[in-house]
C-alpha cells in the first residue's frame, strides 16, 4: 500500500517551517481507496512569497486544526505504507520535524517521483511536477495546492509502475507486505486479488517474482494455481508468500506485458519459452509472368507478411483471406495442380493462374492483402480499453516497429505524438511481440486503429 502525498508549507528557516496544508491518498497501487485533506494552522507566519505560490494566507487557517489535531489521522492513513511524494525528501523531512516537536519519532520508507521519473522516463527537460506532468498529458488543477498537487503526483506514480518492467518497485513494496503461515496464506491472498483482465506475479518470502501470468479473469487463474495437485504446483504453493497483480484492461496488453516480462524477470517457475510463440509465416514473391504469389512457410526470420500459431491457423486464415480479396488459390499456394486452378472451372477466379487477368490488376488486390495484414513501414496507434470506464489503452508503431505501450484519460493526449511517445512503457520489438499484436488484430477486427504521419 502506497500513501501519495503533498504538504504546502509556510516557508522560512529550514527545519522551522510549519505546515499549511496537507493531502494524503491511499493507494493499493490500482486505486485510491482512502485519502485525507485538510488545512493546517502552522501557528505561524506564512512567507509573503508563498502567500502568492499558493493562494493560502494567514487569515484562511485561523480556524484551521493545528498539526496535533490531525497527526492521529496522519498516522492512521499512512501505517504500514510507502510514502510516495514528488521530491519525497521534503515532504518526508517536514513530516518528521512535525512529529518531532510533538515528542513522536515519525518513521516510513518513502518513494520519490522525482528520482523514478529520471529513472524510468529520461530525457526529458524538466521534471519539475508541473512541467512534467503536462509534458505527459496528465491533467493538473490548482498547482501549488497540497490535494491537486497530490491528485497529479497519484496519477504519475500509476503511470511510473506501469513503466517499471523490471518491477523494482513492486518488489520493495511485497518485501514489507506481513508475512502468514500456508493455512490461511492461500485463501488471504485469493481474497486480495480481483476477477479481472490482466498480469499476476507470485512472490517468494524475500519480494522474488517466482512465477509470472496473464488472465482474463486473475482470482480465478491464480485459484487454479492454488488448488492444482501436480508435485511442481504444490511446490510453488509452499514458495508463494505474495501476490501481486496489474490490471491491463485488455488481452492484449496481458499478452504482451507477460512475454515481455517472462524474458525479462526469467522467473523460477515459469517454463522456458520456445524460441518463438509461432511456426508459420506468409510470404510473397513475384513470378516470371509479373503475378504477386502468396506462400505459407516456417517461420525462420525472413521478411514476411503475417505469423500464425500453427499450419492449421494459416490454411484456414489464408483460404478466408483468397475468397475475401477474390484471389487464385494457384497463385496463393492452396491449389497445387498445373494449369488453370478449379474456381477457375467453376468461374470463381478470373483466371490469373492461366494468365487471363491482367498482371496489374489481379496485384492490385494481392496488395491491399498485405497492406491489411502487415505493418511494415506503417505508423499507426491501436486504441483500446483500458483500467478504467474513463480511461484508454494505446499501443504505438512508427515505421513498422512496435515502439510500447500506455494508457489515457483525455482525448487531447493521443493527439500530439509526442505526449503518446512519453506515456508510453517502452517494450521489445521481436517477432513475438509482432505476432501477438496482428493475430490480435485478426481476432478483433472493431478495434480502433489510427494511422498517421511522421510529420505528425
């Protein structure tokens, strides 16, 4: 459990100042499921200067709790809590100097979205909270004010955990979680997780993934896990201290995150991958006689068209796909005969296979095939749900190559490329990540897909 916060302060000396206001948000690292805000009377002073960054004056806290009053709360929503701040040393030191002059030692490990934005988004000019936010689309009001600063610093930290693949963070966080014995462990942790599409890690007792997942529903796959009774399952159960999960809001961001982090983490109990997650590809070439010919092949590295799972998947894509674009089962590999193939005794081809139909006009067709089916060379942005009912999924490719993935709120951010080039999580472009995203594409043919420039 997280506890985002931001404190506005009355300025001065350093360790004599006196906080103004405070916003603290609980947050399960999905959702905020507690949060407390109040003004604070400093019993002091604020600094003209800061009247002026904040809005907040002398008169506005005269009638405000002093910090005693709501240390108790303070302490409450953040136990057993990382502390997550932009510039967390400064929030966390004037917490500490607070509790100090009460007599109380104020002690919790703390995150800064500062030093994980450096980390996990680099490059950028400025990482102040303002700047930095817009430069990501994320929306920010009243600025300088404890609970819009926090509101904004929620939603980058969500967006900070969804950029750590490494799961550094995630992996801190497990190590603190209390640890329980194998009676009640198992049923405890089923009862945490939620019926949902995305990817689950299950941890050993040190904060280790040792296993990695996708499901559309997690509580139930992670049951599966839990009450199979096959000697390496039952091994894993007595390992598994933690669960953890990230909801994706959609497939096919679990299939890509779990081949992704499968090769990245290499967890114990996660089966080697074979070499790729396909075996067939479709190729094309050009004859003697002009004509564009389609050929189902293994897949062994060489440019192609599209993948499939298996020979089966390819036959039956392919045969759909010639009947769609009205090509020659000859020519696309299906009919192996010589001569003019039988849709053409049946005058269901115009007769390509035995040179009746114009060379240019039968390529035109065999094109838009693989103009549907390919992206190579194409920049494009598939759109998709996302964790939200108000929020989307984007994933990005620029000149044919898979560049990431991210999610939106505002319609304004999958307008300027280059706030869809910072939200995103940057991920491995391989023949597996191309695979899954097109045989998605195949099944879910009213997913929205926008294409654009480069000079967008």
């Amino acid at each position: 459990m997280y506890a985002v916060l931001d404190i506005e302060t009355t300025g001065g000396k350093y360790n004599e100042e006196g906080v103004t206001e405070i916003a603290v948000y609980k947050f399960d690292g999905h959702k905020v499921v507690d949060q407390f805000i109040s003004l604070v009377n400093p019993e002091q002073p604020i600094q003209p200067f800061v009247v002026g960054l904040t809005g907040i004056n002398n008169e506005m806290l005269r009638n405000a709790p002093k910090f005693y009053e709501v240390a108790k709360r303070i302490v409450e929503i953040t136990s057993d809590c990382i502390l997550v701040a932009h510039n967390a040393k400064f929030d966390y030191r004037i917490l500490r100097t607070e509790f100090r002059r009460l007599g109380f030692e104020y002690e919790r490990k703390s995150l800064c979205t500062v030093e994980l934005s450096k980390k996990l988004i680099p490059g950028l000019p400025s990482y102040s909270l303002g700047k930095l936010v817009r430069s990501l689309g994320i929306p920010l009001s009243d600025r300088h004010r404890a609970s819009g600063d926090a509101q904004a610093t929620v939603k980058l930290f969500k967006m900070l955990l969804a950029k750590d693949v490494e799961k550094d963070i995630l992996k801190d966080h497990v190590k603190l979680e209390p640890k329980r014995n194998l009676d009640t462990k198992l049923v405890y942790l089923l009862e945490e997780l939620p019926a949902t599409t995305g990817v689950y890690y299950l941890h050993n007792e040190h904060g280790e993934i040792i296993y990695i997942g996708k499901s559309k529903n997690i509580r139930k796959r992670v049951n599966q896990h839990f009450t199979n009774d096959h000697h390496k399952a039952k091994e894993m159960q007595k390992e598994v201290a933690s669960v953890s999960y990230e909801a994706c809001g959609n497939e096919l961001i679990a299939l890509l995150k779990e081949n992704q982090e499968i090769k990245q983490n290499k967890p114990k109990y996660n089966k080697a991958l074979r070499k790729h997650i396909f075996s067939h590809a479709l190729y094309h070439y050009t004859d003697d006689n002009g004509y564009i010919n389609l050929r189902i092949g293994r897949a062994n590295g060489r440019e192609n068209i599209t993948t499939f799972t298996n020979l089966r998947q390819a036959r039956t894509l392919l045969a759909n796909w010639v009947e769609e674009y009205q090509l020659c089962e000859r020519l696309s590999g299906l009919d192996k005969g010589t001569g003019n193939c039988f849709k053409h005794s049946i005058k269901d081809c115009w007769g390509a296979c035995i040179e009746e139909e114009a060379a240019t006009e039968y390529n035109e067709r065999a094109r838009e095939l693989i103009n549907k089916y390919s992206y190579e060379s194409k920049n494009l942005m598939i759109i998709d749900r996302g964790r939200d009912v108000d929020e989307k999924s984007v994933l990005l490719i620029e000149d044919g190559e898979f560049k990431g993935m991210g999610y939106f709120n505002l319609n304004h951010q999958i307008g300027n490329i280059e706030i869809v080039r910072s939200i995103i999580t940057p991920m491995k472009d391989d023949q597996d990540t191309q695979h899954i995203i097109q045989n998605y594409l195949r099944k879910n043919k009213k997913l929205k897909v926008v294409h654009f420039s480069e000079a967008d």
